[in-house]
C-alpha cells in the first residue's frame, strides 16, 4: 500500500464519534493528493523511520516495509545525512543528493519539520535526466567550440604569414592557399552537418512509399567518383525492390553518411558492399569495408557527437564526428535500430534497420 494505517494512534470512542466521516475524507484527500505528484513524497519520524509514502517512492526504492528506516530503504547516506541535519536543526533544508541504488539518480530533496518537528516531510523531486542533459549540452558545446577553433586558427596562421610576405613566395603561397581552402571546407561541413543534425532532433518526419533498394542505387552512383578517386571498389549485391514507408531525402542521407564513411576509412584496393535483408516486417540494409576496423573499446561510443576512433586520419578525410549521430538520429525517429559489427585490420559492417510501415 502507498498510504500506510500504521501512520497515527488508535484512537479513542469517543474520538471515533466526533470523527465519524471527516476523516475518512481527508485521509482520502491526503491519498489522492500524494498520489497525483510524478516527486517521491515521504513523511519520516524524527527517528528516521517512515511513516507515510506514495506510489512514486515505492517505485523508485521497492516496497516500503512498516517502519522501515529511510537509510535502510533509500541506502543513501547522501540523504540520510540531509534529514538528519534538519532534524537537528528542526530547521527545512534542501540539497541535490545522490543515490547509487537501485541504479545512479540525482534528486532535488527538500526536508521540512511538521508536527512540533516530530516528524518531517520528505520531497524528492527526479533531476537525473536533467543533469544529463546539462552535460550532454556542455560536452557539445565544448566540442563545437573545439572543432571551429582548430580550422579557424589555421586559415588565422596562414593568412597572417601569407600577408607578411608570403604570398609573393611561389613555393610558399599556393601550399597555404590549399590549406586555407581546405580548412574552409571542413568548416563549410561542420556547419552543414550542425544543422542537419539540429534539423533531425527538431523536426518530425513525412513518410511515404520509399524502394531503398533504388536509393541504394541512386546513392553508390552519387558517390562511384569519390570511391574512384579513393580507389575503392563499390559493389552493390541490393537486386529486388525494398519498399518501406519513410522520408527519402533523410534515408538517402543515411545512406550516404555510411558509404561516406566507408570509403574514407578503407584503404587503397578496397571494398565497399552493399547488402540486404528482408523479412515480413522489416527491411535492413548492410554496408561491408574492407577498412581498418574499429577497437572493440570505441564500438559503444561511435554514434556519439564529435566521437571518433580514429581521430587523425577522421580530420585528415574531412570528418566531422557527426555523420553516424545524424545517421542514428534519423532511423530512430524512423522507429528504425542500427548497429556495427566489426574485427580490426578486417574491417567493419554497419547496418541499420527499418520496419516496413
């Protein structure tokens, strides 16, 4: 039960008459009340044991036992330090506290005496997504502070030695113009891939009939000049048509992020392969290098922003770090999965995906 009888005395006769329905009512009152906050709400004797609690904190710390102590329940000496400060004081307080069980969580938690400080009233209000999200806004931040800084200082560098002189150097001046250029470039992407990836965390998406098998196409035939360039032979195994309801132009950007991707990553001689799957609900798409392959460590963390296991050749390709976030944006708001499967020096198969409907 969320609402515990063992919470006040037995009470008299003659206590029972004058009380014949009031408090039934406010007892249920009290009830609802508790019941229709998302906080924990706990009411704990000033020796620690609690009396009253809702459904919410019986849901985050397991079934409340008959005076049962709030260290022994929450095991957070966090908390338990908190309440015991304010009982001292018999004073309210209020602090962020942090419980360990039963998994990590960061709460607001406000104490306040009630009945001539004989008990006091617990408030936890949840905050663990919302310090999440403060980091993950930070983190990112930082990143795009890191990433702009980085090309900004060399085209700064360049066009100051270029300005001192340099450019009437022949030797000298056209070596720093293509840095310049290609510094630009990588700004001009990072810029483009910010807002792509701002737009599929924004927006909703507009699904019709899509063949990805056609767009598969479409796709290697859009990039064959790139992976010519590179050396990299594009094989395209994808012969029967694969309808699924989804947005085009967000599933071609899918599809070139990864090839993209595997192009830049597979050494000279290699192959990039494009593979399906079909089943009554679903239709997945693979794509196989012949790459380096990826560190079974930074498997995990490669559809974070701005990660990338290998950082120096990522910048030297023109990477971002955002390609495989947008990628995983997108066919998650498509109801989609993606996933990577991959062996060092062997090379590396990412896949992704969709239901049909």
């Amino acid at each position: 039960m969320s609402f515990f009888p063992w919470t006040k005395s037995i009470p008299t006769e003659s206590e029972e008459v004058r009380a014949a329905s009031a408090p039934l009512v406010d007892s249920r009152r009290w009830q609802a009340i508790l019941e229709t906050t998302d906080d924990v709400v706990l009411l704990v004797d000033a020796e620690g044991s609690i009396l009253v609690a809702n459904s919410v904190a019986s849901a985050l710390f397991g079934p409340i036992a008959p005076r049962g102590t709030l260290l022994a329940q929450t095991l957070s000496s966090d908390l338990d330090e908190l309440y015991r400060s304010a009982v001292r004081r018999r004073v309210s307080v209020e602090r962020e506290v942090t419980l360990s069980q039963p998994s990590p969580r960061t709460l607001h938690a406000r104490i306040m005496p009630v009945a001539d400080g004989e008990e006091y009233l617990l408030v936890l209000r949840e905050l663990t997504e919302l310090r999440r999200l403060e980091r993950v806004r930070r983190d990112f931040v930082a990143n795009v502070s890191h990433e702009l800084r980085t090309p900004l200082t060399s085209i700064k560098a360049m066009a100051e030695t270029l300005l001192e002189g340099a450019r009437l150097d022949e030797a000298v001046a056209p070596r720093f113009l293509q840095t310049i250029m290609r510094e630009s470039d990588r700004l001009v992407r990072l810029s483009s891939d910010l807002l792509d990836l701002s737009r599929v965390e924004a927006l909703g998406i507009e699904k019709r009939p899509v063949d990805l098998a056609s767009l598969v196409s479409d796709v290697v035939t859009r990039l064959s000049a790139q992976a010519e360039k590179a050396d990299i032979t594009l094989a395209n195994s994808i012969r029967t048509s694969l309808d699924v309801s989804a947005d085009r132009d967000e599933m071609a950007q899918v599809l070139v992020n990864l090839l993209d991707n595997a192009i830049a990553y597979s050494p000279r001689g290699g192959v990039v392969t494009f593979s399906a799957l079909e089943t009554a609900e679903t239709v997945t798409i693979s794509i196989a290098d012949t790459g380096i392959g990826i560190l079974t460590h930074d498997i995990p963390r490669l559809f974070e922003r701005f990660y990338r296991a290998d950082k120096a050749r990522s910048r030297a390709s023109g990477g971002t770090g955002l390609g495989l976030s947008i990628v995983k944006h997108i066919v998650e708001n498509h109801g989609g999965t993606v996933k990577v499967e991959s062996e060092y020096n062997k090379g590396s198969v990412f896949s992704f995906t969709l239901p049909k409907s």
